[in-house]
C-alpha cells in the first residue's frame, strides 16, 4: 500500500490596498442631513432621536455636533470630524 500527499499553494501576487483622498471640497453639514430618527441610546438605555447624515454628501473634515463614542468623558458640546480618506 502507498499513501502520497500533494499540497498545492497557490496565490497571487500582493497589491497595497489604498483608499484615494477624498476631492477637497467645501459645504455645510446641514446639507448632509438626511433627518431624525430615533435609536436606543445605552448610556440612556431608551430610544433618543439621533439625527442620520447622508454618508454620500459628507465631505473631508466635515464636522458634526457630538460626542465621539470612544470617549465618555468628552465635554457635552464637543464635534466629531470625518476624516479625509473614503471609506
């Protein structure tokens, strides 16, 4: 009796994968809002209204009101920024 093996490995070549800059372009973030809906909020563990941006309209560096989610103790009235890469 004869047992034989094969082990084939096959891959293809390695490409970095890279997110283009987003176009630079300037706008209002009231113009991204999409409306108000409301979602459970843990902290306040009940449904708050939470307003849903258009991720489509958003633009780098847009700035929203809020907290970040990362960090608790931020002050009540600080912003969140998108960064200036897609994605």
């Amino acid at each position: 009796m004869e047992f034989v093996t094969f082990k084939v490995r096959a891959s293809l070549p390695e490409r970095p994968f890279r997110l283009p800059p987003l176009e630079r372009r300037k706008g209002r973030i009231d113009e991204c809002i999409k409306g108000r809906r409301p979602a459970f909020s843990v902290l306040k563990k009940k449904c708050v209204p939470f307003t849903v941006y258009d991720r489509l309209k958003l633009f780098p560096a847009a700035r929203m009101p809020g907290r970040p989610s990362s960090k608790k103790k931020s002050p009540p009235s600080s912003s969140v920024r998108t960064a200036a890469l897609g994605g």
